[in-house]
C-alpha cells in the first residue's frame, strides 16, 4: 500500500557560496514517510543543501518532489508545492505579532492546522498578540516550527537544527513535535544533536565537504564507532547522553 | 505660529513624498530616484486635468486634479516597476541607475512639454485665503495638506496593519527572503509598494502645486533631497518614523530659515542627515 | 607587437591628431557646424575634453574601486569656483589661484571622505549626496557675495593671462583641455595598475577579502576619494577657463547623475571607456540642442520634435537601454563584438 519512489530526489546538485564550491553534485534521495536526518560536522553544507532545495541560494542540478522538477520554480513557487521550512535561526519575523507571524504562514487552499499547533504549543495562542521579537529563543523557535505545522499539506518539511541553544526542556518539545508530525508529512531534518537524531530519524545521510559520505540509517551510523567518529566528528559514547 | 503651521505644512509634503521612497527602500532594497518624477508627472497631469475638466479656480476642477494626479503618479509608478526595476531584480546598482536615467529623461520631456518656467496652478478661492489662528492668519492651502497628510498617513496605517498585503510588506521589509520562503510571491507586494509609492507622491505633487500657486519641473527633484532626509532620519521601512522626520524636518527649516537666514535651514538639515547616516545608519526607527 | 604596446601606440597617434586638429581646415559636416579650426567646434572639444576627464576621474572611485559616490560635482565645482573666486575677488595672479585651488582640492575631500567613508554602499552614496548638496544650498546662497549666487561667477578678462583670453586662442584652451586629458589618463593607467590600484579593484570586489588579507580597506578608499577628487577639481578648473566663469548648475546633484550616466555609458570601469562616455555625452548635450532649431528636425512632428530636442532625454532614454540591455556600456560592447570577431575567425 505504502508509495516506495523516494518523494525527494537531489541530483547533482552544485552551489557556489561567493568563492567558495560549497556543494559539490550532490546526490540523494528522501525516503516517503517518517524522518530522515542530515548529518555532518559543522560547516559541511548542511543548512546550503536545505536553501539550494527551496531556491533561497542558487544552485545548479536537479531537485524532484514527487516527480516534479522544482529547479527552473521561484522559491514561493516551490513553497507552495508543499514544501515547509523551518531555518536555522528560527527567522521569526520580530516587529509582528506571534499571530501575525502566523497568519502570514498561511497558504491559499491549504488546511489549516491550529488545532495541532496550538495543542503542541499552547503558548502561542496565549501570546497571540505579543511581538515575536520578545519571545525567547524557545518560544521563537515554537513559532517558526508551528509555521511550517500549519499547512496541512505540505508534502515535506525541511527543518534545520531546531534544537540548536535550547534548554532540554524545549529540546523534548521540539522532539515531540516533530515525531507527531512526522506521521503525516516526511521531514528532511539537519541536527548536530546526534541524541535526537537518533531517536526521531530512521534514515541518515551523513555530508562531507559537499558530497554525500554515507547513507543508511541512524543506527548503522552510529553503532560503528570508526564510522561515527569519521564522518560526524563525534565520539559514539557522546551519542548516548 | 504662522512658522509652525508652515513647517507642519511643508513637513507633510515630505511625508507624501517620503513613505513611498521609506516602503521601496525597506522592502525592496531600491534607492528610487525617479520618485521626484512621479511627483513632478502627476502634478503636470493634475494640472491638465484641472485645466479640461470645470471652470479655473473651481472645487470640481481642483478635485479632479487631486484625482488625476494620484491615478497618474500609482499608475506611472506601476509601469516603472513593472517595465524597469523588476527586470533588474539581480542587479541593485543597475536598479539604481534605471530610476536615475529615467529621472532625468522624464523631467527632460516635461520641460520640454511645457517649459522650465512654472506655471499657475489655479485653486478653489477658499483656500486663497487665510484663517485666524491665535493671532497669526495662517493661508488654508496649510490645513488643506496637513489634513491631506493625515488621512494618507491614516490610510497607510491601516493598510499596513489591516490587510493581507500589509502585512507582506511589514515582514518583508524585515526579512524578504523568509516571506518568499513562506510560500508568498513579493514580487506582487514590490509592484504595490512602488504604486502606492507613486500615489502618494501624486499626491504630494498636486498639493505642492496648491500650496505654491504653481507647477514647476524642477520641484521633484528638490523635494527628492528633502524626502531622502527624512527617509533617512525616520528609518528606512518605518512610515510611522517617516511621518516622525518628515514634520521635524519641516520644523527645523522652517524656523532656521527664519532665524538664522535664508538658506540656513536647509543647509542644516542636509548636515543632519549626514550625521545621522553616520552615527545611526538605520534611522530613528529604522528596521534595517 | 603586443596589444597593450599596440593600444598605446594608438593612444599617441590619436592624441597626435588631435593636437593638430586646429591646423587643420577640414569641415565635417553634421557632426560639427564649422570647420575643425573654427573656435565654435574647438570650444566643444575642449569642453568634452574636460567632460571626459571629469567621467574619468568619477571612474576611478566608481568604476575601478566601487564606491557609488553621488559627490563627485562637489569637487569639480570646487576647482572652478576657488579659483573664480581668488581671480575675482581677492585678485590674486593665475598662479597663486591654482595654488590655492590644489590645496583645497586636496584637503576638502580628504575631510569629506575621511567621514563619509565611516559608511558603505547606500549609506555611503547618501552622505556623499548630502555634502554636495550643502555645497549646492552655500554656493546658492552666496555668501558674502563671493559665489554669485544663482547668476555665477564671471571672470574679469584682466585677471587671466593673456593667452588664454579672447576667440582667437580658443586653440590654446583646446590644447589646454586636451593636455588635461592625457595627463589625467596617463595618471589614471598609471593608478589603476599600480599596487595600490590593484587593492582598489580588489576592493570593488570584495572588501572583507581584502582586509582578512591585513590591508587596511579605509585607506585605500580614501586614496582613491582624493585622488578622484583632485582630477575632478582639475578638469573644474579647465572648464572655468573655457567657459570664462562658473555657474551653480554644475554642484547640482543632477549633474552627479550626469556623472554617473556618462560612466556608465561609456563602460564602468575602463578608462577609455568612461573618457569616450564623458565625451559622447558632452557633445550630445551641447548639439542636441543646435540639432533641435535645425530644419530637419524642427519640421518633425511636435511628440517627436519635443522630445529629441531635450538632451537629457535622449541621454535618459539611452541611459536606461543601456542598463538594462548594455551593462558594459560602450566598453562592454565593444569587448564582446571583439570576442565574436575573434571567436568567428577561429582564433581562439
């Protein structure tokens, strides 16, 4: 019954950063359903490959979502096919109220999802009308992860280190969120924090320098001491806190 | 008083001119140095109308100037967008340079039009005359643009905070690439911005034109300077800091010149943007 | 023969030429009204002469080291209007006029720049316009009567040697403005292919690059200001000789757009290009509008007529084609027909 064609597929994707090769044709594919985690040490081009998938940066190769070619798409043309993202540093828009913020991630012929959103977060409909900019950094980070939650439709979610500089607390609520989320809707998920990688992702795609080093899943990463220690930089033992 | 009344007055031609400049820089990154010509165009096609359409001197006349000069500054400022900026997205100093050509080509055919001298613009004699205020007589053309002023300020605030496009624009101003990235195609919010832009500074002109008695192709560009002062001072993006410069800009001039000597004013308000761009780049108010 | 020491030969030939030119008698028609001798076409020359030194000078700091400057009127009024006024007013000889015109030419712009330069980009092009602009109101206002407010400042005919007065040596401000222009190009080449002219391109290019290389940015910057600037004062100082006075037009902040369009036409950073843009334009300007009372095109229809006799129109026009199909200017152009010749003969 399950769909088994990959709903990503990233073919040779190549971004240049200024003067820097920061992507070198990059290749991989996002399995449907569940979460997948992208991996690697610092600075290796995670959070570019999530900017060249939506537009932001530009880029060079192939991109399909469920078939259909999003390279030659305007990043709000993409965006509206069902894509979500949540960026690294949260970019909450500060001068606008939490409901605001809101309002403006709503899309045209989507289900809106309040329901889920204000149930995983209740905060955010207690500040409704507080300026996001005054929120702390877990409650913004909240914000921008219900942003992306509240289209019912979209196909993908594209999240880059929610749990980076929050209190453990947060970073169980960030889990839990996505967890429930990842019932409905595939997520492509960067994180350094291998303990939550861990525990939400099934599938792994660890980067180096621009280029896909491994594929498989979590686990296998993470058994393998060598492995872990080569590619992520980490010592396993830290793994398990 | 009668100085007060008249900074207020001149510090609302400002605002006119400066909220559109203020919301194209925010949201769009473009220094728009044609919107002294959207001023000076719509002035010349308010005239125009006011010309064909009542009796000189008439309210039906002046109010189809005040209508005709707004539908032109919006639309010529749409065209402009459209035709000019947006094929320049990836280009900054390109779309820079384009609203500067075409400055300077559209003053040139209005001067060409209709001459370099000013011309009479003929308004409603009501506002020829002048209304007693704690003891100084105050001409009406003042309370005609402050009031105007205020209700395109009004308008502003609304739309900014009350509708969907509002609140594009106030989120893009922020931060441009996370709207797109929301799913929301800014091109349509830059085309509004540009139009409401040249509506008001349609606006402005026709009003400029009430307050001095005349239409002149060069005003634009003098109120061009003034509007960047003000931009500048209230923040880039920020009506509200707009309307906050525009009427202390006014002040400040209008007192210097009178107290110091003629021409102090303005020099003074020149060194103050100066040093505000020096010491405070985004502004007052400025989100940068 | 290699292309740089062929390119310079052919800088000397024409410059060769063009010294010679009011020898010469030759009359071409509709592109001048007289002869080549004749002080009419000599006085346009030398006037686009200096108009192309003046687009060179402003491509030095906008083109080669990328700093938007809309200031660029402030200094070459300043080289016409210091020394109208120690001419006319406090009657000093030719020389001690210049002498006081280089030093000011020298220390306004390093003042100016020093503070400007504390900002970047936008900032940057705004302050640059607000000094110009106070220069603008002060000259207007005329204070103690020294600029002549808004009529300009004429020269008294007596207080210029006497070679440089009168029709009949219009052929010596030709030359004047024409030895001004190579001076300033030799200078200019010399510059932008120095060591500190290769900082400015880099500069242009990515300034963080340049400082995390332990160079310091500011100073560069601000050689490249005054050295812009001096040449700007200079081609002032020209331009007041030939035209016998000084007049406010030229610290507007239009004529600084002026500035920027004849770079732009004639190609950011090159120098010839920006020397050719200064010189189109200069000429555009002045015969456009003799153009617009002759036969041909006063008989035009008066939505065409109109137009075409607005120079700043058509330059507008142009301008605006340029940027948006042309971004090299004539410079860019002319490179690219030389890549398609190239490619086409099978050279590369």
């Amino acid at each position: 019954m399950s769909d088994r064609t990959p709903l990503l597929e990233v073919r040779d994707l190549d971004v240049h950063l200024g003067e820097s090769h920061v992507l070198h044709a990059l290749s991989f594919d996002v399995a449907r359903g569940g979460i997948t985690a992208l991996l690697g040490r610092n600075g290796v081009g995670k959070t570019t490959t999530l900017r060249g998938i939506l537009g932001l940066v530009s880029r060079a190769g192939s991109v399909r979502l469920d078939g259909e070619e999003l390279v030659r798409l305007p990043v709000h043309e993409i965006v509206r096919r069902g894509v979500g993202y949540v960026p690294e540093d949260r970019e909450v828009f500060a001068a606008l109220t939490v409901a605001e913020n809101l309002a403006l991630a709503e899309r045209k012929g989507s289900p809106r999802k309040y329901d889920l959103v204000y149930d995983l977060f209740p905060e955010l409909r207690e500040r409704a009308a507080q300026l996001a900019g005054t929120l702390s950094g877990g409650q913004q980070q909240m914000l921008a992860l219900a942003r992306a939650l509240l289209n019912g439709d979209n196909r993908i979610l594209l999240v880059d280190e929610p749990t980076k500089g929050l209190s453990p607390l947060f970073v169980g609520r960030v889990a839990t969120a996505l967890e429930r989320a990842s019932h409905e809707t595939t997520i492509l998920l960067v994180e350094q924090n291998l303990a939550v990688a861990r525990k939400l992702a099934g599938a792994a795609i660890v980067l180096d320098q621009g280029r896909v080093r491994f594929t498989g899943t979590v686990e296998a990463l993470v058994s393998d001491p060598d492995l872990a220690r080569s590619h992520l930089g980490v010592a396993t033992a830290a793994a398990h806190a | 008083m009668l100085l007060a009344i008249t900074g207020l007055g001149l510090g609302a031609l400002y605002f006119l001119v400066a909220c559109g400049l203020s919301l194209i820089w925010g949201l769009m990154r473009v220094l728009n140095f044609a919107h002294g010509a959207f001023f000076t165009v719509s002035a010349y096609c308010g005239w125009l109308a006011a010309n064909a359409l009542g009796a000189p001197g008439s309210w039906t006349a002046w109010l189809a100037a005040v209508a005709a000069s707004i539908a032109a500054g919006g639309a010529f400022a749409t065209f402009a967008e459209l035709a000019l900026v947006r094929p320049l997205y990836r280009r900054p100093v390109g779309q820079v340079l384009v609203t500067v050509g075409l400055a300077l080509a559209t003053i040139a055919l209005v001067q060409g039009s209709f001459g370099s001298d000013p011309r009479d613009f003929a308004v409603p004699a009501w506002m020829g005359k002048t209304t007693a205020i704690a003891g100084a007589a105050i001409p009406n053309t003042r309370f005609v643009t402050i009031a105007a002023a205020v209700i395109a300020l009004g308008l502003l605030v609304f739309f900014l905070r009350r509708t969907r496009y509002g609140l594009i624009v106030r989120a893009g101003v922020e931060n441009r690439a996370m709207v797109s990235a929301l799913g929301i195609d800014v091109g349509r919010a830059f085309t509004l911005v540009f139009a409401i832009g040249g509506m008001a500074a349609g606006l402005g002109g026709v009003l400029a034109a009430t307050y001095y008695g005349s239409i002149d192709p060069g005003r634009g560009s003098a109120m061009l300077i003034s509007a960047f002062v003000v931009v500048v001072l209230g923040g880039l993006g920020s009506v509200a800091g707009s309307a906050v410069a525009a009427v202390l800009v006014g002040l400040v001039q209008q007192f210097l010149n009178f107290y110091a000597a003629a021409g102090v004013g303005d020099f003074a308000v020149v060194i103050l943007l100066a040093v505000v761009l020096l010491v405070r780049p985004r502004g007052l108010f400025g989100v940068s | 023969m290699s292309g740089s020491r062929l390119r310079a030969l052919g800088c000397a030939v024409a410059l060769l030429v063009l010294a010679a030119l009011p020898a010469c008698g030759v009359t071409i028609p509709g592109l001048f009204e007289g002869p080549l001798d004749a002080p009419g076409t000599l006085n346009l020359l030398a006037l686009c002469f200096v108009f192309g030194t003046l687009a060179l000078s402003y491509d030095l700091v906008f083109g080669y080291t990328g700093l938007l400057s809309f200031g660029q009127a402030l200094y070459f009024a300043t080289g016409a209007y210091v020394t109208a006024i120690a001419l006319a007013h406090w009657n000093l000889d030719l020389p001690r006029a210049l002498g006081i015109t280089a030093a000011i030419a020298l220390v306004l712009p390093l003042v100016v720049g020093a503070i400007c330069l504390r900002t970047k980009d936008i900032p940057f092009a705004m302050v640059t316009l607000a000094f110009a602009e106070a220069g603008s109101i002060f000259v207007l206002q005329n204070p103690w009567g020294l600029t002549g407010g808004e009529e300009g400042l004429t020269l008294p005919s007596a207080a210029l040697p006497a070679a440089l007065v009168g029709v009949t040596n219009t052929r010596n401000l030709y030359w004047l403005a024409l030895g001004l222009l190579a001076v300033a190009f030799v200078v200019a080449w010399w510059a932008v292919n120095s060591p500190p002219g290769r900082v400015w391109q880099a500069i242009r290019e990515n300034e963080r690059r340049v400082s995390v290389l332990g160079i310091n940015p500011y100073l560069y910057k601000l050689g490249a200001f005054v050295s812009s600037a001096f040449l700007a004062s200079s081609a002032g100082v020209v331009y007041l000789l030939i035209q016998g006075g000084a007049n406010p037009e030229i610290t507007s902040a239009s004529f600084t757009l002026v500035l920027l369009v004849m770079v732009v036409l004639g190609g950011v950073g090159t120098l010839w290009g920006a020397v050719l843009g200064g010189i189109a334009y200069e000429y555009l300007d002045v015969r456009l509008l003799g153009l617009s009372s002759a036969p041909a095109l006063a008989n035009l229809p008066p939505f065409l007529h109109v137009p075409l006799s607005q120079p700043l129109f058509v330059l507008g026009l142009l301008f605006i084609v340029l940027v948006l199909f042309f971004p090299g200017g004539f410079a860019g152009a002319a490179q690219s027909l030389r890549a398609r010749a190239g490619s086409a003969a099978g050279v590369r």
